[in-house]
C-alpha cells in the first residue's frame, strides 16, 4: 500500500487478497479509518459461505473492540444458522487477543453459556474454545470458572473434554475440588471420571493448586 490512505473500496477488495498479511493490515486500517462503514460491512460477511470470507470478517471485527458486541449479540440470538452463531462466538475471541485488558458485560457471558447448549456442535466447541481462552485472563476467571464447571456437568463427553481441559490450566483451589470430586464419582460415566483424572494429573505437571 502507498503512503496514502486507501479508500473504503480498495481496503475492502484488499480483504480479498490471497496474502493474509495483506487482508490483516486491511482490517486494521478500516477499524481505525472507516469503522461506521466496516461494522455493517463485516457483519454482512460473516453470512458469506466462503470460509476465508466469514472467518476474515470475524477476524475484523475482533479490531473493531467492544462497539460490535450489542450487534454480535443480537445476530446470535436471531441467526438460524450455525456457522453464523458460530462466528459470532470466536468474534468475542479475536475482541479479546486486540484488547486483553477488556472486560466483557454480563449479557456476553450468558451468551456463551447460552452456546454451549446450542444444537450446533459447532457453536457449542466454539463456545468452549471462547471460554477457554477468557479463563486465562484475570479480569474474567472468576466468571469463567463456573461457566466450565457447569460443562463438565453435562453427559457429552467432548463437552467434558474440551472444559476439563480449560479448566485444568486454570490456577484456582476451587477448580482442583471439582476435578477431584468428578474424578471420584461413581455416578459419572468412566470416560468423565478419566477425563477429570487426566486434567488433574495436568494441574499437577503444571504445579497449580
């Protein structure tokens, strides 16, 4: 790109371009130039079936910071289709990797609780991806925590899998009880009983408490 800035149109087509560092400098340049013009603009994209489009789209609206989350919001609640909700979690991801010291309001959270129950596998592994990456931040830990233990709670094993493990780095005397709990629940099928063990085994390869 020259000295000048590019207009609306040129950075969108540069979104396009085969080279992602091309399409990411796109992004940032229309989050700080033009962000009453890319917001509708990249939640238009995330309905395109091109996987490089939507997940481009999500990508740009992780610059754009908290600004997007009423519309994120709204569109997960209203969209039927399960890439879109999908895309609408793992935007709050890429909001995060751009502004780590954010904190999320509590109608996102429930969002991503609301996710993981979701009848799209999709939506409900990325729900877990999303949770798992906010528990390493303190600012969300503490709202997280529960969150994962109420996953591990339900009969799908790869729900399970994907929350022990998020929860297994997590250091906090309250997750090494739950883990320690699951682990000796008869009740509990084997594979979630074996599940909770490894993640404990984990913790301590980790030295957390």
């Amino acid at each position: 790109m020259s000295d000048a800035l590019p207009s609306f149109d040129s950075l969108v087509q540069d979104l396009k371009h085969p080279n992602p560092n091309i399409r990411d400098e796109a992004c940032i340049l229309l989050a700080e130039h033009w962000p009453d013009q890319a917001v509708p603009y990249f939640f238009s994209e995330l309905h395109d079936p091109d996987p490089v489009v939507y997940r481009t789209a999500v990508k740009a609206l992780g610059t754009l910071g908290q600004r997007t989350l009423p519309d994120l919001l709204k569109l997960f609640q209203s969209s039927g289709n399960g890439t879109v909700r999908a895309c609408c979690v793992k935007a709050i991801v890429q909001i995060s990797v751009n502004f780590p010291n954010a904190t999320f309001p509590a109608d996102i959270l429930s969002m991503l609780e609301q996710a993981l129950d979701d009848a799209s596998p999709v939506v409900a592994q990325s729900a877990l991806m999303t949770l798992g990456y906010l528990s390493k931040h303190d600012s969300e830990k503490d709202r997280v925590i529960p969150l994962l233990i109420q996953a591990c709670n339900r009969t799908n094993i790869a729900h399970v899998q994907g929350s022990a493990m998020a929860l297994a780095e997590i250091d906090s005397p309250l997750v090494s009880a739950f883990l320690e709990k699951l682990a000796l629940d008869d009740t509990k099928d084997p594979l979630i009983r074996e599940v909770a063990q490894s993640s404990l085994e984990r913790r301590a390869s980790l030295n957390l408490k």
